[in-house]
C-alpha cells in the first residue's frame, strides 16, 4: 500500500468532512477491497481526516457508516479512529481476495488492551483460514498489516510530540545523575552469566523506575505498562549483555554497551550479534510466532535442523 503518513494532506479538513459526511454518504467494503488503488484512496483520506482534526475528539470519534456487502441490509458505524484500524487489518481480505465472506463478525474492537495480540488473533482465526498462498506470502501479508498499523501510531506520535530525543535523555541526567551511572557504567566481565543478567535486570528495573519519576518522553510509555519491551530497553540503555547462539548455549563474551552510547561499534561485538541474529532469522522462515500452528510438525522437531545448520553457517 502507498499511504502517505507523514506528509501534508493534499484536500482541506473542510472538504474531507465533507466528502465523508456520514449523513449523506456510507461506504460499501467490498467495493472499496476491490481495487488497490480505489482502497488506498480511501484510507488515505480518511487518515487524512485524522491528521487535520486529530486535536477535536468529535473528529476522532466521527461516526463512519458502512455495509459490507451491497446486499445488506443493515448499515453499521465505527468511529474514524476504529474504521481506520478495521480498514487496515480488513487488507488482508482484498489480499487473498476473499472480500466476499466479511461481515460484522470480522470487526475488531480496538478499545481492547493489547492491540499487538487482537491483530493477531484476527489474523489467525479470522483470515488465515481462507488463505491459500505459500508461508512467504502469509509473512508478506502480516509484514504490510503490523507495518500500517505501526505507521499510523507512529505518524499521530510525531503530531502530539510523543517522540523521544536524546536531548530529553540529557536533561534527566542532569536532573539524577545516578541515569548517567547507570546508563554509561561497565560491568565486572569476570562475572558468571547469571549474575551477569541479574544484575543488568537490576539495573534496567532502576532505570525504569527513575525515568517514571522524572518528566521526560520516556515517562509516558513506562508507566502506561507494556507498550516497551524491558530486554529492549535494557540494551538499548543499560548494556547489550550476553547473547545465545543457534543452539541455545550462552556465547561466554559481554558485550558491554548500550545501543544509546556504543551500540555494536567492535567487530567481536557484530560477530556475537550475528550469531544469535541467526536463530531469530531461522525462526521467523520456519516458524515465526503466531504462524507456527500452520505447519504440519510442531518446532521442536526442528531442533535437528537448526543444529546442521549451525554446523554448516
């Protein structure tokens, strides 16, 4: 899909509202699924819509009428904000062309905690019952899904300020200097692996919690909950740690860095990267995630695999 999220909308706020007035027009979805181009169209635009008027809740909260089908009968409503989300995971239908079995059963409520894992579930119990293409096309269609979804968060973050900068990071430390120790502070290598990652979960732990108490960007998602992932956060402020390779067994090397300060500027350290990135890489052809349960063998039979082929790369 080539959808603008960044740039300046091309019509006025006044002449989108208009377009998509909700009392003199309703959409049809198996029209719209039925040419990219007239689908792209219409997500833009109402994407559009959100940009110029995302400040004014009763914007956000328009009322966006539809029918799946001409035939019905009923005519449903979301709010924009909620038609936007269906529309995007809606793509999947035009993708495998199979926009005939939509109904309102494949409407999902996006006022759900845990966005990530409903997109999932539809995904899985929704769409990939009708689809019949190979494992590289059912990744391709879940690659275009998440990313648009993504983009748009990431989009509407830019317009409300909600973005993270280094200097924002300056500033706490200047406000406690214990974020400066904790973030540039080494660790004793001579540690055992264990006590190792202890004590990085330790100091990530502290981390997190002096950067709630502090007004800076990243307060807003570490006290929401689990909108950022701790293991990411420790590496990207506290150290990259210690990797494991293809079989499992932890490489005996500390790469003692953070993505903000250091990140994998030795070669031993894009060496080590590189080795656990191979699991991550065998895992996302053969079995990735929420896709597992559509192949025919469960992932602990290919243990056998993931071994030659460590021997083999």
């Amino acid at each position: 899909m080539k959808i603008d999220y960044y740039h300046k909308p091309k019509d006025s706020l006044e002449v989108l509202l208009e377009k998509y007035n909700p009392n003199k027009m309703f959409l049809i979805i198996e029209d719209v699924l039925d040419d990219s181009r007239g689908y792209e169209l219409v997500l833009q635009q109402l994407i559009d819509i959100m940009k110029l008027g995302f400040e004014i809740e009763e914007i956000r909260h328009r009322p966006v009428r539809f029918k799946f089908h001409k035939r019905d009968r009923k005519l449903l409503t979301l709010r924009l904000n909620n038609f936007i989300s269906n529309l995007i995971c809606w793509y999947s239908f035009m993708y495998m062309e199979r926009a005939d079995v939509l109904d309102a059963s494949y409407i999902i409520d996006f006022s759900q905690p845990n966005t990530t894992q409903v997109v999932v579930n539809f995904l899985e119990e929704k769409a990939f019952p009708y689809f019949e293409g190979d494992f590289h096309s059912q990744n391709k269609l879940c690659d275009e899904v998440f990313y648009n979804i993504r983009a748009v968060a990431n989009a509407f973050c830019l317009l409300m300020g909600m973005s993270i900068s280094l200097y924002d990071i300056w500033q706490a430390e200047l406000k406690n200097p214990e974020i400066t120790e904790i973030i540039f502070g080494s660790i004793d290598p001579n540690l055992q692996p264990s006590e190792i990652e202890k004590e990085l979960t330790r100091r990530a732990d502290r981390l997190i919690e002096l950067f709630s108490e502090i007004d800076c960007d990243l307060k807003p998602l570490l006290v929401s909950g689990k909108n950022i992932s701790k293991n990411q956060f420790k590496e990207m402020f506290v150290k990259i740690g210690l990797k494991s390779d293809i079989n499992e067994n932890t490489i005996p090397y500390l790469i003692d860095t953070n993505l903000v300060v250091g990140g994998l500027s030795k070669p031993s350290y894009q060496y080590i990267e590189a080795l656990s990135g191979r699991k991550a890489l065998i895992l996302q052809k053969r079995a990735m995630g929420f896709l597992k349960k559509f192949f025919r063998e469960p992932i602990q039979n290919y243990q056998n695999d993931l071994k030659s082929l460590n021997q083999m790369v």
